[in-house]
C-alpha cells in the first residue's frame, strides 16, 4: 500500500544505510519509491540494499558508497 503523504518517486537518502537514514529509506522504499542510498559504511549500505531490493525488487534501492 502507498502512502499519499509521500508523493516523491526517485529519492536521493544521504547517510541512510542505519539509524534514521535507514528508516526513512525503508518507508520510502516500501511507498514505491526508486532510492539512491549514499553512505559511507560498506557493509551495512550493502546489506540495507540487498534487504530492501528482495522484498520489493531488484534495482529499487540503489547503493553509493561515498567517503
């Protein structure tokens, strides 16, 4: 189901592979949203995008590692 109040479908999430950042993209992801995800941490970017990927579908979330 999507959520109206969150109308935007291509979505750049600064700092979003935990925490804050990693809710909002898991919100934005399950409205329907196409997500680039920046983030410094590897392994968590990776693994939040593989997560999110599978359950929505491949190519949703998009991961960026940035230092």
């Amino acid at each position: 189901m999507t959520d109206p109040s969150l109308p935007w479908k291509k979505v750049i999430v600064v700092g979003g592979s935990t925490g804050i950042g990693a809710a909002v993209t898991r919100r934005l992801a399950a409205n329907g949203s196409r997500i680039a995800v920046v983030a410094r941490r590897s392994d968590a970017l990776h693994a939040l995008a593989g997560e999110l990927n599978a359950i929505v579908g491949e190519g949703t979330v998009l991961p960026y590692e940035h230092d």
